[in-house]
C-alpha cells in the first residue's frame, strides 16, 4: 500500500496511482483527524469521494504518530493525550476517539489503537505497552460500530520475543479481521525484525490477513513474504523517488549520477510505465539536479509501478507454487548492480 498519509500520495494524483497498478492505499487517522478534521470529511461524503479514490482505503490508528510526531504525550489507561504537531494544541486519541475517527473517514480497513514503545525500551515498559494494547484493542472491538470495516488488531511486544507471543495470543483471543505486526522500523536491525517477525507470525491465524507495518524495501518485502506476511505499507517508494532513488529489478538506480547524463535509455528496459515510455535517465536526472517538481511525479509513478508489479509477481509465484525460485531469481538479477552492491542481497 503506498502511503496517502493525508489523503495524497505524495508526488502523484490518484489517477495517476491507479494507472501504475496502485489497488489499495494507507490514510493515517493522525494526521485527517488534525487537518481537515474526519468530521468535515465525513461531511464531504468520506475519504474516497473526499479525495476521489474509488479502491479500497486502510487506515491506520495514529498510535505510531502520537510516538514519532508529538511533542509531548501522556499515556493512560484510557488513550494517549498529546500535542499536535501543527500548533501545539492538547488532543486525546481513545479507543472510542479512534473508531469514531475511522468510522467517519469510511476506510475499509480499520485498525485498534495501540501503544507503539520506542526504540530500545525496557521488558517492564514493553509489557505495560502490550497490555494497553490489548486494553484498547478490546475497547475498539466495543466501540465497533460498522461492520462492513474488517478490524485488525496489531501485534506489540517490541524485540522480546515473549511479549511478542503474548500479545499475539492475547489479540487472537478477541478474534480480529486480520492482525497487524507493529513496532517495527523503530530502530531495530534487520536479523532481529526478522527473527521476531518468524516467531510472531506462528501464532495468528493461517487464513486471516498479516499486515507489516511500516517495513518495505524490496528484499525485505520478499523475506516477510516467506515468512508468511500478506500485506506492507511504506514511504520508500514515493520518498526515495523525490530523493532521487529509482527500484528496478536489478537493484536501486540513483538517477542524479553523472553516468546518466547523456543516457538515452529509459531508467529500465522493458518497464511499461508511464516515466519509462516517454522519458530517458538524461531528462529524468536533468530534471533532478534542476529540482524540477516534474522529477518527483515523474520517478514516484515508476516506483510505484515497480512495486505493484512487484507484488503481483509474487502473488503469481506463490499460485504457481515457485515462490523459492522466485526469491533465488530476484536475488540473482541484483548480484551484478554495482550501485546497489552484491553482498548485501545474497540469498539466505
């Protein structure tokens, strides 16, 4: 799910989006609640007329920004109160507050209120963090006032494994839609999200959705996809293309080095979106040293492209029943791209 975290892919119009394959994106409850307001979107007929998005929408619960963007917060038994971000101004965030909030907004995927502990927390804070969690994501399957919202609930614990069960066993034991692994990308390496990600998943249900939040590079996507994850949301494809970075099966492509400047060809031979069927890597890397705004849409609608294809090639192996041969595949296509370097994609 590309992210649309104020109701806007950064860079691209939803035209734009559906057109490389986009199905479904991320609104974030956070931040709709504080600008415009889900009262005056609600009016306006909901998130996907709001903002002309006839696929689907999931919301997330603005647990994660009350961490990463708040000034100040106070955590209770009841919710998190904070401060905004935009003007300083008091707010509290309670499971009532957030089903209220998704209701209005008209996501099709809603999710429970969580407490997302920061990075290299304590076992005693990540244990309280987890039963909060469990509180509100109990509280929210109360409050549920449509059920035409599949409800997940999202998995804490931080890097302890035993929080990690706990909180697993605690949210299927409420019964959700599907399940969310949250209180990731917070700081943690690679091997250890893995590791925690295989133990996690054993406990949720095999035929109900498991959604990664927050985790997206394209190794990492298929790694997760091994292990049994179903769906991600991440900034990396629309960020790194305002940046400057372009996805290719082959690895990264920086599009400002100087060994684009005179290259005709597209940023990758065989592609079929739209920046590739009219443009070259000269124009696209002229229009990012200019920082030209034309360079943001232009490298956002290509990664977009690439990761919703991305996905549907992986959705394809997994049907086909080759999904190894896929991964060694993916891998080997990247070996010999000198930007984005052979050692650090070998197939484990």
């Amino acid at each position: 799910m590309p992210v649309g975290t104020v109701g806007a892919i950064k860079g691209v119009s939803p035209e734009e989006a559906r057109d490389a394959g986009v199905e479904i994106i991320l609104g974030n409850t956070y931040h709709l609640y504080l600008r415009p307001g889900h009262k005056l979107i609600e009016k306006l007929g909901g998130l996907h007329r709001f903002m002309n998005w006839p696929g689907p929408i999931l919301s997330d619960s603005g647990g994660f920004q009350t961490l990463s963007l708040s000034k100040l917060r106070t955590i209770s038994s009841e919710g998190v109160t904070f401060r905004s971000h935009i003007d300083g101004s008091t707010h509290f965030l309670g499971p009532a507050k957030v089903m209220e909030i998704q209701k209005a907004l008209g996501a099709d995927i809603i999710m429970t209120l969580d407490e997302c502990a920061p990075s290299g927390a304590e076992h005693d804070y990540v244990l309280n963090s987890v039963r909060l969690t469990q509180q509100w994501a109990q509280g929210c399957l109360e409050e549920r006032k449509d059920n035409t919202q599949a409800l997940f609930g999202i998995v804490q614990g931080g890097v302890y494994p035993d929080l990690r069960e706990m909180s697993a066993k605690g949210l299927v034991s409420l019964g959700f839609d599907g399940y969310a692994l949250g209180g990731f990308s917070v700081g943690e390496d690679k091997r250890t999200r893995e590791d925690v990600i295989r133990l996690t998943i054993q406990f949720l249900p095999e035929k109900k959705p498991v959604y990664l939040m927050g985790v997206g590079t394209p190794e990492d996507i298929i790694e997760s996809v091994r292990m049994g994850v179903d769906m991600f949301d991440c900034v990396l494809p629309t960020r790194n293309a305002r940046n400057g970075m372009l996805f290719t099966h082959t690895g990264k492509l920086i599009i400002k080095n100087a060994q684009y400047v005179a290259d005709s060809s597209p940023v990758e031979e065989g592609c079929a979106c739209y920046t590739c069927s009219h443009y070259s890597r000269a124009y696209l890397r002229h229009l990012c040293v200019s920082k030209e705004i034309l360079s943001y849409r232009l490298n956002t609608i290509h990664n977009l492209y690439y990761y919703t294809h991305f996905m549907a090639d992986i959705r394809r192996a997994i049907e086909e029943d080759r999904l190894d041969e896929f991964s060694h595949e993916f891998y080997a296509k990247r070996m010999n791209n000198q930007e984005t370097g052979k050692a650090k994609y070998l197939y484990q």
